[in-house]
C-alpha cells in the first residue's frame, strides 16, 4: 500500500535540513523511547575501508500499529514553518514530533525501511514501511502472513549510508553521550539503556559531580523527599539544567528549569526529585490559582516550599564550589591568552590584590566575563586595575549592576570584596 504525507517532499526536505546527521539518529532513538522501550539497540558494521554498510535502530517498545499509519506517518502539520525542532518543557516522555522524525534519514541516509510487531488484541502482527529521499512524502507499507517475533518492537534499517565510521564513532555516538545522558539518569531504576553493537552506551565521562540518595524531610507532616545530583561536563543540548520530579511508582510527573539555569557559566546539572507526594500533584496554575482551589498538593504546599528552598541551597552551594574551581583555570587561560601581558610587575601585591578580585568576581558574577574576545578581556582587566587603585570602588558595584542583574546577596558580595 502506498501512501502519502501532507506536505510535499520538497517541503519536507526544505525545513528538515536544520537537522545534522546527530540530531537525525537521535529522533529515532527518542522515537523508540516514545514507544515506551526501555532497550534501544544501535547496530553498524563498516568495510574495511571505514564506510559503514548496515546500520539499525531497535527497540522494544510496542510498535507501530498499523491501523494509526497514517497518523505516524504523515505529520499533523500543514505549512513549513510548523515543522521545527522542539522538546515537551514539562515531560520527558513523547519528546519527538509525530511523523516528523522519522523523515530525518535523509541526513543519514538515502532510504528507510522499518520493520515492526505490534500487538493488536491478543495476537502479534508485524508489517513492513519503506521510504526513500527521493519522495519522503510518500511511503510504501505491507502486513507480513505471520508475525515474525513474539513481543513487540521495531526496527530501523538504513539503506545506502552516507557516513563514515569514523564520524559515527567521533562525532555522533559523544552527541548521542551528551543527548541521552540525563535521560538515562531520569530513568535509571526503570533499568533504560541504550546499546551500540551490544555495548552499553557509557557517559561517565560526562559526569562531574554525583551524589544520590540524599534525604530531605518535611518534619510537620513526615513528607519525605529522595534527591539526586548530577553535574555534567557539557552542555545538554536543548535540554539544559532541569528539575526532575517523580512520584513513588518512578513515573516522571513534570520538570522544569532550575533557578540556576542560563548563568553564563558552565554549571549544567540535573536534579532528580523522588516523593509519593508528587501523586496527584498540581504542577498547573499559579499560585493563587491553587490556593482558591484549595488544592493540597501544590506549589503553594509548605512541603513543596520547603522543597524548592532546600534544593536551591544545594544547587548554590555545589555551584559555589565548582565556580571557585572554575575561577582558577580562568585565570591560566588569561595568563595564557596575554591578557596580563606588559603589566607592571614592579608592584605585584597591585596585580596579587587584581588577580583576587577578578578571582572573586567571577564567583559572583561569571556573566561578566563570557563570550569576551582577547582585546575586550585586556580592557576590562585595566578598567578594573585602574578603579581598583582609585577612589571610585563603591561606583563600581553601580557600573556592574548596570550590566548584569545583581541579586541582593551578590551586591552585599561585592561590597565586602571592594571594602577590602
């Protein structure tokens, strides 16, 4: 049976090229997570000279239902400018656009051929889909006489590769690392996995800081919360630095941006929360709006505030630290770059007491020195020389403020710093 899409393949082609080959097998990895899989399974073999020859996506999830084809498919979405790269902000689960993602193998690939078994009433069925990039808005699909396995699961085979050994081993399984690694914390008791060539995908590489089974409690009703912390090496992609919460069957219920998120410096983590007292919560509405519904699981619960409070102690203080880390290696890259070049080293407690401070100041304020080029990092340095011997060291505290936002304990901070 043959079939097509909404949008033409011309269209598909023309909004699907934001995709890299990266991001292309990662949607069939989130699309085998969608499907409820715990297990995905990326298999390849390459030639003697580096091209890969076969390469599949599996997974156990419960396949794709034949009577709902259409529906996966053919993408919901009738203009261009519809189809782009998103992320549910309050679940982790459906992560991929329906349809959509699985009209990224053209970056990988010039044609596509899904095999599946999925369980409609009591029986197992399996069939067959096939695409190419010449018509992406068309697809080829047939039942098979019997069922090829008994469990559900799915399978993508990619057909005439257009990558090489090298950049899959190089360049998209450390992509896979940084896209799948919180993913895999948030599930890690669900026993989520993913596999290459039979390999367990490792991140601990990526992994800076840990620390699990920390126990916090609400004393007044006993409410029992289980913390997990994890700071990563790199950036999450799209994903970023969240809060994880989930309730007592392990079911992710919502997440969110951490208080901490988008500080201009390199402290990406994930915070898992574990309680039954996410059952039946209201994550919905503002406040005021769960108080007049007199909702008791609610942000505007005691117990969620004493949470949130808790955790945001934690999360400073272990960025405290890695800023007060992160602050030394600073200043070797500004001594390295020539940023101090020519200074005048017959006053060295002068640049002893300017190194503190720029020291100092990063802790406080790393905005302050992000996405800086050579030049502009040597006149900001002498800016601060110059104000530093001077008299004016109270003004600058205003001069910052003017910059970046300056919260009250930063500014009290500061002051003490340059009362010194």
């Amino acid at each position: 049976m043959a079939a097509h899409v909404n949008i033409t393949s011309n269209g598909i082609q023309k909004v699907l090229r934001n995709y890299t080959e990266k991001q292309a097998l990662a949607e069939y990895i989130w699309n085998g997570f969608d499907a409820r899989a715990d297990t995905i399974e990326i298999n390849f073999n390459a030639n003697p000279l580096g091209f890969i020859d076969h390469l599949e996506v599996v997974d156990n999830g419960y396949g794709i239902d034949f009577d709902h084809l259409v529906s996966k498919f053919n993408p919901f979405y009738e203009s261009e400018k519809a189809l782009q790269l998103a992320v549910n902000r309050n679940k982790s689960v459906m992560h991929g656009k329906n349809g959509v993602g699985r009209l990224t193998f053209f970056r990988l690939a010039n044609d596509a051929e899904w095999t599946t078994t999925f369980k409609k009433g009591s029986k197992f069925v399996s069939g067959k889909i096939g695409i190419g990039v010449g018509s992406l808005n068309s697809y080829q699909s047939v039942i098979f006489d019997q069922p090829i396995q008994e469990h559900t699961g799915t399978t993508v085979r990619f057909l005439n590769l257009k990558i090489n050994e090298s950049h899959l081993l190089q360049e998209i399984i450390p992509y896979l690392k940084s896209e799948f690694c919180w993913f895999l914390e948030l599930n890690k008791k669900k026993n989520y996995r993913i596999l290459i060539n039979g390999i367990l995908l490792d991140y601990e590489t990526h992994i800076a800081d840990y620390q699990d089974d920390m126990i916090l409690r609400y004393e007044d009703t006993n409410t029992t919360f289980r913390l997990k912390f994890v700071q990563w090496n790199e950036s999450l992609h799209k994903e970023l630095s969240k809060a994880y919460f989930i309730n007592e069957k392990l079911e992710e219920v919502h997440k969110e941006y951490t208080t901490l998120n988008k500080k201009a410096d390199e402290y990406y983590h994930s915070i898992y929360i574990e309680s039954e007292f996410f059952s039946e919560f209201d994550f919905s509405g503002t406040e005021f709006e769960m108080q007049a519904n007199l909702y008791s699981r609610s942000k505007s619960a005691p117990e969620y505030k004493f949470l949130i409070k808790k955790v945001n102690e934690l999360l400073q203080l272990k960025r405290k630290a890695f800023l007060k880390e992160h602050s030394g290696k600073l200043l070797e890259r500004y001594e390295k770059e020539g940023v101090f070049s020519g200074y005048d080293e017959t006053h060295p407690e002068r640049k002893h007491n300017l190194l503190n401070v720029l020291k100092s100041l990063y802790e406080i304020q790393p905005k302050l020195f992000s996405n800086l080029s050579i030049d502009q990092k040597k006149i900001l340095v002498r800016l601060l020389d110059t104000v530093l011997i001077s008299d004016q060291r109270a003004g600058l505290i205003d001069t910052i403020a003017h910059v970046v936002t300056l919260e009250d304990d930063e500014k009290t901070e500061l002051s003490v710093l340059l009362a010194d």
